[in-house]
C-alpha cells in the first residue's frame, strides 16, 4: 500500500534543491573541472579564488535533469541561473576536466540520481524558467526576409556597441595579431577591393550590402559605382544616411529587396557574409542568379563561413546541438556550407574559380574582440534591449569566437570569375594584392 504524503511547497523547494546540490556535488568529485562553483545558498565546490560558475537558481537549474542540451545550458545562461564571476567565458571555455567524461560518467552512482529525480521533478514544475523564442523560419533552409530583420534590426545603437567604427559585420583581416579593430576592417576592405581588382568607373554589386561599408570605402577609394541590396530595414536605412553624409548619393544606391530580383549588368560583385543566409535549398538560384548579374570575366568575391566536411552528406547535414542552438536563437534559417561543395557549386554554374584563401584565424580574432568590446559596454547593452537577449549576444559571440579558434567553424574568401574561353586577364601571382 502507497501513502500519499501532503507537503508544503517550502518543503518541496527544500528537498529538490538539496537533492540538486547533491547531484552537484558528485558531479563535481566524478569530472573534477578545474573551476570552482559557488551554490545558491552559499556554498561552494572546488577552488574559487579565481573565475567561478555561479549556480544562481535551483528551480531553473533542475532543467538540466531532464534536458541536458546545449540549447538548455544557453537558456539557463541568458536568466543568468548560470554565470561567471570574476572572469568571462572564455575563462570557462578554457576550463577542463581531470579525468576523461568517459570514466567520470562510470563513477557516477546512477541509482543516486534515479532516487533524486522525483524530488526534482517537483522542483522543476515550479520553475521559472522560460524558453526564449526562436526567431521565424527558424528550421527552415534559407532566412527569411522576417528572419533577417529579426537579427539585424536588433538596433543600429546596439551593433555599434561593439563593431569597428565604419560597422563591418563581418570578419577583420588582421596584417599581425593587434586589437585594433577599426585597422582590421579597414584593411579587410582594402582586400576584398584589391582581390576584386577594381578599377575606376566600374560598377560594383554588393549582395547583402550591410550599413554600406564596402560600397562606400570602393566607390571612395578605388572610384567605382556601387549598388548594394539588404533584407534589413535598419540596415537600409543607416546605409542611405551614411552615403548621403558622405556626399555619394549620385554614385551609390542601395535597395531593400531580395537577390532574387537583382537585375543589370555588373564588371564586379562582392558577396561578404551573407551566404549564410541563402540556404542549400537556394544555392542553385543564387549562383544562377550571380551569373545572371556578371559581365563576361567579371570577377565575383565569395566570403563565406563554413564548417568543416564529413565523409557523407548525410553526417554533414546532422546538425549539432551547438548548430542548432545558433540557427533557432540568432540566424533563423541560415545553413553554413563546406567549402568543397561551394567550389562544385561555382564551376557547376559556369565560374572559374582562381583563388580561394582560409580566414579561419582573422575571424577567431575579430569575434573576440566584438565580444571583449561587448563585454565592456554590457550595462548599456541590457539598458537597450533587456538583460536575456544581451547575454544570448554575449555568448553567441564568444562561442563563435571559440569555434573559429577550435577549427569548429571556418570561413574562406573565393575569388572566381563569369567562365569564358582564353586567358583570363588576371596577373600570374598574388604579388599585385600586396603591392
């Protein structure tokens, strides 16, 4: 015979979160991370004389029972139940276990934790914890115009918190490992210029155009026409502000459509960071549409994040947890290629590619330092768009700067041009772009 016992809530709170801390504790002793933690009520594991996990809310925190994902981890963070004290997460990134997860997970007393998890259960159903939204066409192969705003239009004033100066939303090219971010996108510019080897009175089409960076630092400096298009309202809008004050209006226009109803003819077109965006679904439009735009041995310049291949296509498209997390949270419908398939894709549809080069390591750099710079702006950062969405922005651009450094993420500039018959008009080296 069962007997039901009638507790008040103040009991249950007490028993769930002391059968957590438990949990915790053996936890603790079986992985043995090299970070200490500090507990809701106090205590403390481990060494905490320098950075520590702060485990702020057991009802929050009992998610992790029954959820024990990424995307749960990263909820828990933007609530702050989880935090870092006296360091940053790349201090946690850094963080590692004494004894391999493997071993660990045999030390743990599996039938402790089975014996725990009614009294978390309890504990879990009075929790606060709430699931942040997933952006539209989260899912879904290719971003939305809906999906692109929802990222982009977060608000000018917040991007500039931590972007460069001129706002490049995209990656530095670092000439030595410096911090000075303003140097590194003015030379990034100066690259994707230099490799597109511009000349003055050509006309420039910048697909995903961003705040107008790129259009106005080649119109400005290398004296070509530009046109550019972007999903973004908020970016549309501060692009035609800041051509206008830079008195190039009769040189540079931007428009806020799809790529899709690009028409005319362009000597040169730039694509920085915004494949991401377009989807395997649409790869063939795209390319086919690039084309389309490109003079006969017009060059076009692909920047692009990727991740690395896999044996089959079907391991490549098996998303991550850490993938998966970034495109429901922060890019609603972006898929990231690998760059073979990228290359099959441009000879496919008649380019000849000439050259490709691997950034991996300028991006690692440049997410840091968005993220260092975020990180020092962070009470304004909250006064602007709440506490939650710039901690999910502070851990998105941590994380991105951790996956580059780890070689999880990468990116790669191609440089290829409309496919013709004959020499192909470009220099025999790279030395041109240097000089």
């Amino acid at each position: 015979m069962f007997h039901v016992r009638h507790e008040t809530a103040q009991q249950l709170d007490t028993r769930g979160a002391d059968a957590l801390e438990a949990l915790i504790r053996k936890g603790y002793e079986s992985f043995q991370p090299q970070i200490g933690v500090r507990l809701w009520n106090g205590g403390t594991i481990g060494d905490c004389s320098g950075p520590i996990v702060a485990l702020n809310d057991p009802y929050a925190l009992s998610h992790l029972a029954f959820r024990p994902t990424l995307p749960t981890l990263v909820e828990l963070w933007m609530e702050k139940a989880i935090d870092i004290e006296n360091g940053t997460l790349f201090d946690l990134a850094k963080v590692k276990s004494a004894v391999k997860t493997r071993h660990a997970l045999k030390r743990i007393n599996k039938w402790e934790v089975a014996k725990a998890l009614p009294a978390l259960f309890k504990l879990r159903r009075q929790s606060r914890l709430v699931r942040p939204q997933a952006g539209q066409g989260a899912g879904e192969s290719g971003s939305t115009q809906q999906a692109i705003q929802y990222h982009y239009d977060v608000s000018n004033d917040f991007y500039r918190l931590f972007l460069d100066e001129n706002m490049v939303y995209s990656c530095g090219y670092f000439d030595g490992w410096h911090e000075d971010i303003d140097k590194a996108q003015h030379d990034k510019l100066d690259m994707i210029c230099r490799k597109l080897r511009l000349k003055p009175g050509e006309r420039l089409l910048d697909i995903g155009c961003g705040w107008g960076a790129l259009l106005i630092h080649a119109t400005r400096f290398f004296g070509v026409t530009g046109h550019g298009v972007t999903l973004s309202q908020a970016q549309f809008d501060l692009a035609s502000q800041r051509i206008a004050a830079a008195g190039l209006e009769d040189r540079i226009t931007i428009e806020l459509k799809p790529f899709q109803q690009l028409q005319g003819e362009y000597d040169k077109i730039s694509s920085i960071g915004m494949f991401e965006h377009v989807g395997f679904a649409h790869h063939d439009e795209y390319f086919s549409t690039v084309h389309r735009l490109l003079k006969p041995r017009g060059l076009y310049l692909h920047h692009a994040i990727t991740r690395p291949a896999k044996k089959t296509l079907r391991q490549f498209h098996k998303k991550s947890p850490e993938y998966r997390a970034l495109t429901r949270l922060i890019f609603p419908g972006g898929e990231l290629d690998y760059i073979g398939h990228s290359l099959q894709k441009l000879e496919a549809h008649r380019f000849e590619v000439h050259d490709v080069e691997a950034w991996r390591e300028h991006y690692a750099r440049t997410c840091r330092l968005w993220a260092e710079r975020l990180q020092q702006n962070f009470d304004t950062a909250i006064a602007m768009v709440g506490e939650p969405k710039a901690r999910l922005w502070l851990a998105y651009l941590a994380g991105c700067a951790i996956s580059f450094e780890r070689g999880d993420a990468l990116i790669f500039q191609t440089v290829a041009s409309r496919k013709e018959k004959g020499p192909s008009q470009l220099g025999p080296t790279r030395r041109e772009l240097y000089s």
